[in-house]
C-alpha cells in the first residue's frame, strides 16, 4: 500500500534499491545532495547534479525535463552518508517559470525497481521559490527511512545549496544552471504522451489531456543519454561493478575519502583519516537485534555514528530530537488539513441556499466532519507509532548516557569519578511537545559553552500570574546552581572554574552546597566593592588572553593567570551594578566565550528593564532557560515551540553532595 505523505511526515524504507520518480507538467532540474550526520553537505562531490549526475549509490537526469528517474542504491552510499535530499529547481535564463507558484504541484514518488509506489508526495503551498527539497532519505537505528519535505526557497539553487553549508553554493549553482541551459539547446520536443495509467509518478498536468492521463519521456529519445544506473552492472555474486562516478572510476572523486580512503578491492578497509595515520580505526556501533517481519528493529543505545560511544549517543539524541519534531510536524499539518478541507466541503455546502433548510445540510455536515475525524484519526495513528519507537529507543538510551548527558537521578551519578577529558556536550534539561507529554529529550547543548546562561527568576511567560516571586528568584538559583555544578563535575581538575557574585546574600542559602564543598574559587562576592573587584578581575583576564592569541605568544601569559574555563555567576543583577559594572558584564558577555570566559546570570529581565536598551543586547545573546516548565524554546528543524524544564536535583537526594566534594578533592589534590 502506497504512503501519501504530508509536509514533515516520514516512512520506513524496505529496500535498498529504489527510485525516485518527478512529475512537474515542465521541465525542471532534478538532483541530490549528500549530508553527513550534522546535515551538512562537505563539497561540490557531494551533489548530484545535471553536470556531474553521478555519485557513489545514485544517478539523477542530465537535463532538465518534465519528468525524471532517480536511481538510489543505498547499501552502495558511503558510511560518512546519513542523508540524501532531493532537489528540485526551476531552469533560468531560458524563458520559463521562474516560481514554483506559476506551475502545476510537482509530485515526486519513491518506487521499488519494478515501478510499485512506497510513498508518494505532492509540494503544494510553493509560490515564490524556485528551487525546493522534494524529499529526504535519511539513515535512523540503522534503517532508511523517505520524509516529505517541500521546503523552498525564493533565491533559488544557490540559496538552496548555502542552507546545506555548502561553502561553494553560488558557483556551484551558476554552472548547474549553464549545464541545464546548454542540454535545453540541444533538446528536442518529446513525443505524444503514452496512455499507460499504472505510473502515477508520470503525471503531467500540462502536457497532457487530462490530469489522469500520464506522461512518459522517451528512452533513448535524440539529443538524450542512455542512462547508467549503478544497478545496470552486476558484478559477482550480484555485487556492484564499479562504473565512472564510482569508487574505483576516473571520473568523480568519492566524497568519503576525506574519513574513509578507498582500499583495493577484496582487501581490508582502511579507516583511519590521512592527517591521523596514528588513529585507531572507530570502534563499531551497536547493532540492533532482528527484527520480526513487519516489526520495527529494536533500539540499541549508541546506534549512531562516531568515534566513541559518546559521540555515537549525541548523536544519537540528537536524531531522536530531530525524528519528534518531524513527526510531529507532520501530525500538526495533517489536522490542519483537514480542518481546512472541512472548512471547504462546508463552505460548499453553505454557499448554495437551498442546502442550507433540511436534512440535505446537516447531512453535509455530518460528512465533512466525519471526514476530518477520520483524517485525524489517521495522523494520529502515524504519530503514536512514531511515538512508541521514539519511547522504546529512549528506554534503552536514557540508562546508556554518560554522566555529563544524564540526568541527575541517573545511577551513574553514583559511580561518579572527576574524569580525565572534556565531554562534548553538557545536559542542561529536558524538552517535549504537547503532543508527547510521556516523551521528553535531553536538552544537550557543545562544549565549551559558546553563549552565556540567563536564568530568568521573573515571571514573565508563565501560565500563573501570581506564582510567588521569593519562590521563582529561589528556584532559579538553585537550577544555576545545578548547572554549575554540573559544569564542574565535567570538566577535569583545574580546568574549570566558578565565581559568584551575590551582592545582597539573598541567594546564600542556594549557594551553600558549592561553599561548603569548597569548589568555588572564592567566597561570593558582595556589595559594590566585590562586584568591581570580581569583574575588574575577569575583565583584565580577557584582556590579556586576547592580547596573547592575537600576538601568537600564549606561552608568556603571566604565571598567576587561571587559564582555566571560567563561570561567572552573577545573582539578582542588576542590584549593585552601576554604570561600570553594567559595562564591563556586556565586555564579558561579548568577549569573553572566545577566551573561555562565560556568564550565567539569574535575574528578572524586568527589574533591569530601568537601563534601557544599554542590557536589550546582554539579553539577547545569551541562553534563556527557566526554573520552572516554560515553552520558549525552539528547534532548528521546523521551529516548534518546546517546553523546557531544567535538570534539577531530585528532593531530599544526596548525589548533588557526593560529587561536589570529589570535585573539591580533585581541586586540592591538582593544586598541590
């Protein structure tokens, strides 16, 4: 059964080798880009384009057309490849369209080699852009799985092909577009449409009678290729014969070969990088158990790329964070498809008076909205299927996590020893969407931090208007608390390091746990004369580790100076700054990430709204989070609001303790 997707809305891949065929009424330029595991596209060998329509498991058209065949062999794709999206682009320069919005909806269908449909997609909502990405196939839990995606763009290919991070977009798009120019010269007209009504993915709107009717381009039609597809060559054993494009051809080099140098053939595969000879090839990912037929593979923890079991899991949280925004995407467009279509059908309905006395009407009615049930009822089901795999996968990764990524009831807290490298990434909450209110993500964010913290202690943005101020100021110091001491517990001895300012002591009571312990540098700084003397401290220290880098003589930095990772925690700002000390806190702000100098500030943007604009960019360049659940988060994929709630220490626990004063003794132990 063929899978009509919406916008967002993706599907598992049963085989390796497909097809994706493009139906638009006009020509178009179809093509493909690969991503690594960042979404990132590494070079111009990385796309797939009417100028170079051959990549290592794929062949796209060497011209524009109204319709086009895609091969995908995706056992054939390099390892480095997790991603491959289709693009597809108006021509310029020869008199056509120049916007998807003046032409017919393009469909795009991936098919099994024999022409049977997996799923089918039709990019509607298009009106200025001309060039869009049709579809992702995407690599999750070891399995391939289709996303429809329609995202277009207005500044066409090259804006298209900067979005992927590729640094050479404009160039590479003004060839393509000279590529497709110069095969449009040299075309000619197709013949009449074939009457075939089996291949859907052929329909062309404009060129045929009917929007029934399909349409076939020739094969082997003048001015045209043969096409190579990477199946036309079995090798032994039904193994792939390497062809130009391919590894072991002359003609395109293999974009993983900057991870991944080709080895000769029937010999052992060398992994290590050319600039790592001494590098010890990546331990291999889990693999899940097989799955029953028809049944989802069963998740495994660190099914994900990367050099080390860390890596693999960020990774691997990270593709779970991506899969419950998409899916969830898809679920929010399809209801609102279907309010709309029950809004036509009843605008239908209502326009013609007659129906609006008697049966006839309510019975429109009673379909309209039995419909749209039905349609609900359907992207729900989609949803809690995604739902159900996503829970079943963080099941089994949540308990996996190192301690910098768990959360603080993890029992990895409780074999907890100060470690000997800087992790990647630090957990610093948990997201979820009202859709999936049983699922949550952590929050992982890269170290070393490249944006401040502000802790918003106000009540700005939340649902209750009369929370108690003294209680939100309270639990903000406690969730900067946490952080800091997560920080702490992260970084290896000596290489971080904690100040405090707390001008009234109104947070002293929060505070106890580092001061006690013993992790602090100093004793939190109080009254206007600590406040100064801490920031002329940390300003003076950015000052000369600038100095030193730009002048390329960070040996001869002072003996005395900490070059340790610093945090300043700054409570209850503004009171006890003055004009100074505002200045110098927006230096550390801008400065001071790049020398390893970092704010988290806990304050109410409403009591530092007395300064004006001067503190508007402090605000916006750092990273609001809240003591309590708050929706103001959003992420990079579709822009979905999500709920934020921090990684606070569980009532009545210890662990916060028993941490902190291995911390300490690591500290004294190092600073002997």
């Amino acid at each position: 059964m063929t899978a009509e997707l919406v916008r967002g809305q993706n599907h598992p891949l049963s085989q390796a080798r497909l097809e994706v065929r493009v139906s638009a009424g006009r020509p178009i330029v179809a093509g493909a880009t690969l991503s690594d595991e960042q979404g990132r596209v590494r070079g111009v060998e990385w796309v797939a384009h009417p100028g170079a329509p051959t990549l290592p498991g794929l062949e796209v058209s060497k011209q524009a057309a109204a319709d086009h065949r895609l091969a995908f062999d995706l056992d054939a794709l390099p390892g480095t490849v997790h991603r491959v999206s289709v693009l597809l682009a108006l021509p310029t320069g020869v008199g056509g369209p120049v916007r998807f919005g003046a032409v017919a909806a393009p469909f795009v269908a991936v098919t099994g080699l024999d022409g049977s449909e997996v799923a089918s997609y039709t990019i509607t909502g298009l009106d200025t852009e001309s060039a869009v990405v049709a579809l992702e196939l995407y690599r999750r839990q070891g399995v391939w799985k289709v996303r429809a995606v329609g995202q277009g763009y207005a500044g066409g290919l090259a804006e298209l092909l900067t979005d992927q991070g590729l640094s050479e977009a404009r160039q590479l798009a003004g060839s393509i577009n000279e590529a497709v120019a110069q095969g449009l010269a040299r075309s000619v007209s197709a013949p009449p449409p074939r009457t075939a009504d089996t291949d859907r993915s052929r329909q062309a709107a404009a060129s045929a009678p009917g929007p029934d009717q399909p349409y076939a381009a020739p094969q082997g039609a003048p001015g045209t290729v043969p096409p190579q597809s990477p199946y036309d060559a079995p090798g032994p054993q039904g193994a792939t014969v390497p062809q130009t494009g391919y590894p072991g051809g002359p003609a395109q080099p293999d974009p993983s070969a900057v991870t991944q140098p080709s080895a000769p053939t029937g010999g052992p595969v060398n992994y290590s990088h050319p600039g790592r000879q001494a590098a010890a090839p990546p331990p291999p990912a889990p693999t899940a158990p097989p799955a029953a037929p028809g049944q989802p593979a069963q998740p495994v923890a660190g099914d994900a790329t990367g050099w080390s079991m860390e890596e693999r899991l960020y990774n691997q949280v990270w593709g779970m964070f991506e899969d419950l925004a998409r899916t969830t995407a898809a679920y929010r467009s399809a209801v609102d498809f279907a309010d709309s279509r029950m809004e036509q059908e009843l605008d239908k309905v209502l326009f013609d008076p007659r129906s609006r006395i008697g049966g006839q009407g309510d019975a429109a009615r009673e379909a309209a909205q039995a419909k749209r049930a039905g349609l609900v009822d359907q992207a729900r089901a989609a949803l809690d299927r995604d739902l159900a795999q996503l829970a079943a996968e963080a099941e089994v990764v949540e308990p996996a996590l190192p301690a910098a990524y768990a959360a603080w009831d993890n029992p990895v807290w409780h074999g907890y020893r100060v470690p000997m490298e800087i992790p990647m990434a630090l957990r610093l909450g948990d997201l979820r969407l009202p859709e999936s209110e049983n699922l949550s993500i952590p929050m992982l964010v890269r170290l070393p931090l490249e944006r401040g913290l502000w802790i918003d202690s106000g009540r700005a943005g939340l649902d209750d208007p009369l929370a108690d101020s003294d209680e939100l100021r309270r639990l903000a110091m406690d969730t900067a608390v946490a952080h800091a001491a997560r920080l702490l517990a992260v970084y290896p001895a000596g290489e971080f390091t904690v100040h405090v300012i707390d001008p009234a002591g109104s947070g002293a009571s929060c505070l106890a746990p580092l001061v006690r312990s013993g992790v602090l540098d100093a004793p939190p700084a109080a009254g206007a004369a600590g406040v100064g003397e801490v920031l002329a401290r940390l300003t003076q220290r950015v000052d000369l580790v600038q100095m030193a880098v730009r002048g390329g003589v960070a040996d001869s930095l002072p003996p005395d100076l900490d070059t340790a990772e610093q945090l300043l925690i700054v409570n209850d700002f503004p009171h006890g700054f003055d004009d100074r000390a505002v200045t110098q806190l927006r230096y550390l702000a801008d400065e001071g990430p790049a020398v390893g100098v970092h704010l988290m500030m806990v304050a109410d943007r409403e009591d530092a709204a007395a300064y004006g604009p001067l503190l508007d960019p402090l605000w916006r360049s750092l990273l609001r989070l809240t003591p309590v659940p708050d929706d103001h988060l959003a992420d990079p994929w579709v822009g979905h609001a999500w709920t934020y709630e921090p990684a606070l220490v569980p009532p009545g626990s210890q662990v916060l303790q028993q941490v902190l004063s291995q911390v300490a003794a690591a500290r004294r132990s190092w600073n002997r």
